[in-house]
C-alpha cells in the first residue's frame, strides 16, 4: 500500500497539445446554465449567463469530441444572444446555432421544406443541451495570451467531409422529430424573434 504523502509512484500529468486549427470533429454541445432569463426574448430554464460588466448574454458551451483521436477532449466556447454595442454578436451566435441544427440533423442549409425550417425551430435553449454535430476546431487567445481550441462552426453536410465525420449513424430523419399532425409551423404566436 502507497503512503498518502509519498507521491513517488503517482502517475505523471498528461499534457495535452492543441488539437490541429481546422479539425473537424464531431462534437456533443452541453451549456452550463448562468441562471439568466428573460421571458420576453423566449429565454428561460436559466440556461443564458449575463455579463454583469458589459451587459452582454450569452450561452457558455462546452464542447465534448466524441470520437477521432481526440475523443474526450473539451473545448469551450460562447454563443452569443445579445450584446450592448449592437446586433452584430447575437447575428453570429444565431448564425453558429441554425449551423448548429443543419449539422446536427443532416440539413443542408438551402433546404427550405417545412420539415428542415420545423427542424430549425426550437422551444428552447434546454433543446441544444446535449446536441451532437460536426464542429471545426479554431484557435483563440486565453485571458493569459495562450492558445486554446474553440468550436465556433458548425460543418453541414453540404460539405463533402461531413459524412466521413459524422459517422455511418445518419442524423434522425425530420420527418420522425416533426410529425405533420403536430402543431403548424407557421403559428409563430410568441415565438422570440431569435427562434424563428
């Protein structure tokens, strides 16, 4: 038996290097609530976080690879809802989730049927918690000037690696996730502008 203040024999850190600028990956997306709602915008379940400096909100995502040679590798990344300076952030981050869908249900972006456009619909943010979809890994700076990984694209299957990707499991076809005898598409009554 090791003493508990002898740690001689104790396995070494692993460090881990970046994983290439440019990987695709496939991904599950989890948010780590921040406890901010506004019922107004349609956000609610406590899932958006508010910056209380700048104002800005956001949902602080962490990023699982789930296979490839970098499984269980995390990244972390935000997607944003609102900001102070203007429209241009929550554009990007409404942007980054309908890229989000396509990828996650095998649409491509230029399928305007109802069922890919009742696939881009959410009720939710509680609905992205746990979604698996091919991301392209990036670099950024930390808060201490170093490099870190960050997912902020979502690659579609309009591009050929998609497939190679995602795997042999094809995304659940939309049909199965939208059945026509459920609720209309266009009853956009209390919809946030974000979830249209």
């Amino acid at each position: 038996m090791t003493a508990w203040n002898d740690f001689n024999s104790a396995d070494d850190q692993n460090s881990f290097d970046l994983i290439p600028k440019g990987t695709l990956v496939k991904v599950r997306m989890t948010i780590k609530p921040g406890g901010y709602d506004d019922p107004a915008q349609g956000w609610t379940g406590g899932y958006a976080t508010q910056n209380q400096t700048t104002g800005s909100v956001y949902l602080n995502c962490e990023f699982v690879v789930l296979e490839s040679p970098y499984a269980r590798r995390k990244m972390w990344s935000l997607i944003g809802l609102h900001s102070n300076k203007g429209p241009e952030w929550a554009n990007m981050g409404r942007t980054f989730i309908k890229g989000i869908l396509n990828s996650a249900h095998g649409l491509h972006p230029q399928d305007n049927s109802p069922q890919a456009q009742q696939a881009r619909r959410i009720s939710g943010f509680g609905d992205l918690d746990g979604i698996e979809f091919v991301g392209k890994v990036e670099m950024e700076k930390d808060q201490h000037g170093e490099d870190k990984n960050v997912i902020k694209m979502a690659i579609t299957p309009d591009r050929k690696e998609y497939a190679a990707v995602m795997g042999s499991v094809a995304p659940q076809p939309v049909q199965q996730q939208a059945p026509a005898h459920q609720q209309p598409a266009a009853a956009p009554t209390g919809r946030p502008s974000w979830a249209q």
